[in-house]
C-alpha cells in the first residue's frame, strides 16, 4: 500500500460523523412528529404512537412514502412542508455525499498513483523509518533532495504514518519482498539505502534489490557487526556503514581526547559548524597539489577507489577526480 503525504482523516471518523448527522437529523423530525401527532393519521384512524412517529420519519426521510400515515391537520401539513421536505433533501445529501466521496477520493488515489508511477526517476529509496533511516532522511533532505525524490518502505504502521507526516511518499511493506521493492520503483531508482533493524534484513534487503537491479542501482547498507560487512558487500552492497563499531570507536575517543567527538558531531551535522562535501574537481585546478587548493580537502576519490591525500600517496590533481573537502555548513555549497 503507497501513502502520500497528506492531511491524514480516519475514514471511518468521517463516516461516524456522517451516520451521526443521519440520526440526529432522525432524531430531530421523530421528536417534532411526535409532538404534533394528534395531527396524523393513519390507515386505521388511529392515533400515532411513538414507533410510528419513527416508522414515518424513515419512511418519509429515505422517499419510501407507503402513504399508511399521512398529515391531516394543517399544522402537521405545515410541518412536512418546512421541515420534513427540507429534512428529506438533507438526509439524502449525507448519504449520496458519503458515496460520492468513497468514489471521488478512489478516483484521486488511482490518478495519483498512475502520475506517482510516471514521474517517479533518479530516486532515494529508504528502507526502514527507524532512527537509523530518519537520520538518512534529514540528512538528505539537509544536503539538498526533494522530499518528493524520496521513497520510505516500512512495514511498521506507526512508523509509516509517522514517515508519511514527515512529507514523504512511502509503501507500506518489508522491503525483503520483491513486490514491494518494485511498488517502490527499484529499478528506476538511483540509490537504495538500507536501514534495516537486523543485520540479517540487511542481506536480504540487499539480495533482493540486486536480483531486481541486476546491481545497476548503489546500495548504502547499515550493520551492526564488523563481521557482517563482508556478507553485505557479496549481497550487493556497494557501501557498508558499521553502527555499533563506529558509536564505540568514538566512545573510545572520547575518553582519551574529548574534542574529538564534538568535531566529529560538527562533521555529521550539515546544520551547523563545519561538514563533509564532495564536488568534481575543476579544470583549473587540474596539475595542483590538494594542499595548493583554498578549500581543505582531506581525500578524492579516482576512477572508483578513495584515496587518502595525507602523505606523498597524491602528488597533484587528475582530471575527473572528485575531491572531498570540509565546507562551512552555514555557506552554500560550492556546484
């Protein structure tokens, strides 16, 4: 099931209001025919009773009319005519307003979804909305993707709906199964990042999406365990983020060197302080050393492999590397 962000309204809250409105206005006409049934009459000359006030006001409210009961009086005339022909309209308009948004919303949704299907190219899909997938999702947001370019597939309801108040389009489902993989787009996609609470959901998240891309879509993986990164890159990964490993390097860090993790911190937030930025090296600067360059760039990547410009190992600048530098998170970032 696709969700959109949207003003969320529970269908069966505006189906209650509706059926509430029916009754009262049921209600209304019962207590008003009640009050003035020595005015009626029916096939016996009988006075009314309660329950025929009521049977009169549905059969009167929904056009049935059996004519069994009928206003002899003229104030009872009066009352069919200001009140119970009004009331009549209204009755209907609840209900056949009910019906055709049931329709009309239907209609959207299939609209929607088809133009959803036609457009949707080059996108990021995010597998899992825990806290591992929200932080990829700000963090991409933050260094300039459309929320629209962004798919979230989670199988948690809560979570789903929490995604999809964020303002982000997701398909409700595990991402392990190819059918929903492709309700999300996969193979159109231009990366899959994977989020996963286990690391064994990981491979196979991993598997599936190669099975379906035939590797022609990057894969970013989270794990937990060192011992896992091998097993994520033979499913399909191109990259592989270690959570656990990672958070206690960093505790061992700052135990020894406090500063560390703040600037660390600082690198990981593009909202403040200083960030991690990557951008194509220009022509100009083709034949310089990285130190010569005015921004301060710790490492470029050549013809698909990172390599580290600390030491002698880059002498100067090739052309079609990209180099990473750290920016002022509070500048627009250089093309």
């Amino acid at each position: 099931m696709i969700q959109w962000p949207a003003p969320q309204h529970s269908p069966l809250r505006a189906l209650g209001l509706r059926l509430a409105a029916a009754a009262g206005l049921v209600l209304f006409i019962v207590v008003v025919v009640y009050l003035d049934r020595d005015g009626y009459r029916d096939l016996t000359g009988d006075g009314l009773s309660l329950l025929d006030c009521v049977y009169y006001t549905v059969v009167s409210l929904s056009t049935t009319g059996y004519g069994d009961i009928t206003p002899v009086a003229p104030s009872a005339r009066l009352i069919n005519v200001l009140l119970v022909t009004p009331a009549r309209i209204l009755f209907l308009i609840i209900l056949v307003g009910t019906t055709l948004e049931v329709l009309t919303t239907q209609y959207r949704n299939t609209i929607r979804l088809n133009r959803w299907r036609r457009t949707l190219k080059n996108h990021v899909i995010v597998c899992g909305y825990g806290t591992k997938g929200r932080s990829a999702v700000r963090a991409l947001i933050e260094n300039g993707t459309s929320p629209k370019q962004i798919v979230v597939v989670e199988p948690n309801a809560p979570a789903a709906r929490q995604a999809t108040a964020d303002g982000l389009v997701v398909v409700e489902g595990t991402a392990t199964r190819s059918e929903v993989l492709t309700e999300a787009g996969v193979r159109e996609a231009q990366t899959v990042i994977i989020a996963a609470n286990t690391d064994e959901v990981a491979v196979l998240v991993a598997l599936s999406v190669r099975q379906l891309t035939a590797g022609r879509v990057r894969v970013i993986a989270s794990v937990r365990e060192d011992e896992n990164v091998p097993l994520l890159k033979q499913s399909g990964a191109h990259h592989v983020v270690v959570s656990s490993s990672n958070a206690g390097r960093l505790l061992g860090l700052s135990t020894s060197s406090p500063p560390l993790i703040d600037m660390v911190g600082e690198l990981l937030d593009p909202g403040s302080g200083v960030a991690l930025a990557t951008r194509s090296a220009r022509r100009d600067e083709i034949g310089l050393h990285p130190r010569d360059l005015d921004d301060l760039v710790i490492g470029l990547f050549r013809r698909g492999k990172l390599v580290n410009v600390v030491g002698e190992k880059v002498r100067t600048i090739e052309s079609g590397d990209t180099l990473i530098y750290i920016r002022d998170a509070r500048s627009p970032e250089q093309p």
